[in-house]
C-alpha cells in the first residue's frame, strides 16, 4: 500500500514526524510497503535501535535500489519491524517502510566511491 501521493512529496496530516516529507516513486506491485505516517508520528510508544546490518537493496518503482539502513523502529500498535531507509545521496530519497525479506533485503558494503557507501 502506497501512503503518498504517487511520486510528489509526502504531506503527512502529522508535521511534527521527523523526516516527514520524502519523495516516493509511484507505487509498483512487489514494492517495498511504506508505513503509514499515523504509525510513524501518532499516540504510543516506539522502541528504536541502530541498524542490525546497514546495507540492502529496497524494491521501490518497480527496481531494487542499493541503500542504508539508518534506524530500526518497532511500534507498540503494529507487530512488524519499520526500516529507515536511503536510498539515495540527495535529502528526498529516503523512507520508512515495513521490513520484508521480499521488498528490503541485505547486500554486502557497497564497492567504490559512488552509491550508499560513500553517503
């Protein structure tokens, strides 16, 4: 499910969520599922923890795209582990989505200077 507006930047009902305007591509089926900003921002308690592993390749727009895992969210409301993912150098390309082995799954360390590792 997709929460944004389909590629313009989010305008989450929430401001007071921290990184709360990332631009997303269009929503494809077998896409990564963004959570929902009410997850993210609204009532309760959330336990945060830095990454287990920090390299993975996200299927977003219908591609895998080489990223970093900057945090790890688990919410009282939702059973399911939330990413911080980014998947790009410049302040849009990132996200939190939900963590699936099928949409979010580990790689190696990037080579070279280009890409995730040299963020």
């Amino acid at each position: 499910m997709n929460w944004d507006t389909g590629g313009a930047a989010s305008t989450p009902a929430d401001d007071r969520v921290p990184y709360s305007r990332p631009l997303h591509p269009v929503w494809v089926p077998g896409d990564a599922e963004q959570a929902p900003p009410q997850l993210m921002g609204g009532p309760g308690r959330s336990r945060d923890t830095e990454p287990r592993w920090r390299w993975v390749e996200i299927r977003i727009g219908g591609r895998w795209r080489p990223g970093r895992v900057e945090r790890w969210r688990l919410h009282e409301r939702d059973p399911r582990w939330v990413v911080l993912v980014r998947w790009g150098p410049d302040t849009l390309t990132w996200g939190w989505y939900f963590f699936d082995e099928l949409t979010v799954r580990r790689i190696q360390r990037p080579a070279g200077p280009a890409g995730p590792a040299a963020w």
